[in-house]
C-alpha cells in the first residue's frame, strides 16, 4: 500500500442515479458523525450537496423513475485526509459542455471570495432570464470549500466525456 494511500480515508463513496434526498440524509448523517470541528462539518456538507446537486441535475446519463423524473447518474467519494477531506464527483457531459466547464473552473480558480460573491449574485438575478447551468453551483463549491477545484475530463469512448471535480475541504 502507497503512503497517499494510507493517508486516505473514505467515508462515503456512491455510484448511481443521484436522488438527492437520499444524498442529503446520507450527508447528514455522516457530517454529524464526525469528530471535526463545527466550521469543517459545515462546509463539508455544503460542499458535499453542491457538488452532488450538479450531478442529479447536469449529468448526461440519466435514470428515468416511475414517475416520469429523471436523475443524474454519477459518482461521489468523500475522502479524509490528514489535514481535511476530498469531496469528488464524476459524471458523463455532453461534448460541447467541456470548453465551458474547463472555462468556468478556470476562473472560478482564479477569482477571489468577494469576486465570487458578487459574481453568484449576479448569476441569481439573471437566473429568472437565461439558464446559468452548473454555474452557480461551482461558485458555491469553490466558496464553501476556501480552496482551488481540481477537475479534468476522460474521454471514455467516442463521443462519451466525464467530468471529474473535487474540492478539498480543510479541518479547522
């Protein structure tokens, strides 16, 4: 076993369609388990809905219930590390989605928390006006989380493309 491995922890790890009040009774459930100050908890599920959110409602491989509603199929690890806890999707986009996404991580990347306060606020104004995506739910990831979001994409077959994105959450 690796030393990265050994300094690995999962907690919580699913593969599925994302019904999101299972994800949010389980995350729940887990975060108040912990051991962690009140301020990691916190934002470790805030992160952990966010990031599962865009899944339920972005992902391209979708689950059709009885009712006719469809849920994302995706992927989520939640992971603890020594000095905090990874919080990972994965899950299937449409080809032309990848420039915009790529894009969107890379600013969010590069902007700081009052630009992204203001930025969110903007997005929630225009949203009764256009569509704004997973846009706002990666501005509150990355706001939640204090720290960069990691991402990258896998071409898994020809047209078939997954977008991974995690966000460290530090322990206060």
């Amino acid at each position: 076993m690796s030393k990265e491995q050994k300094d690995k922890r999962f907690y919580l790890s699913f593969e599925g369609p994302f019904n999101m009040r299972i994800i949010s009774s389980s995350g729940r459930y887990f975060i108040e388990n912990l051991s962690d100050a009140y301020e990691t908890r916190i934002s470790l599920y805030r992160v952990f809905i966010e990031i599962c959110q865009n899944v339920a409602l972005y992902s391209a491989e979708r689950f059709r219930q009885s009712n006719n509603n469809t849920l994302g199929i995706g992927r989520f690890v939640v992971e603890e590390k020594e000095d905090g806890y990874v919080c990972s999707t994965s899950n299937a986009i449409q080809p032309e989605h990848r420039e915009k996404l790529c894009k969107y991580c890379e600013n969010l990347n590069k902007s700081n928390a009052d630009e992204l306060i203001n930025l969110k606020s903007t997005l929630r104004h225009q949203s009764s006006l256009v569509a704004t995506g997973a846009h706002i739910g990666l501005i509150s990831i990355k706001l939640y989380s204090k720290n960069q979001l990691k991402y990258d994409f896998l071409k898994s077959s020809d047209d078939d493309i997954s977008f991974n994105i995690s966000a460290f959450i530090s322990k206060s």
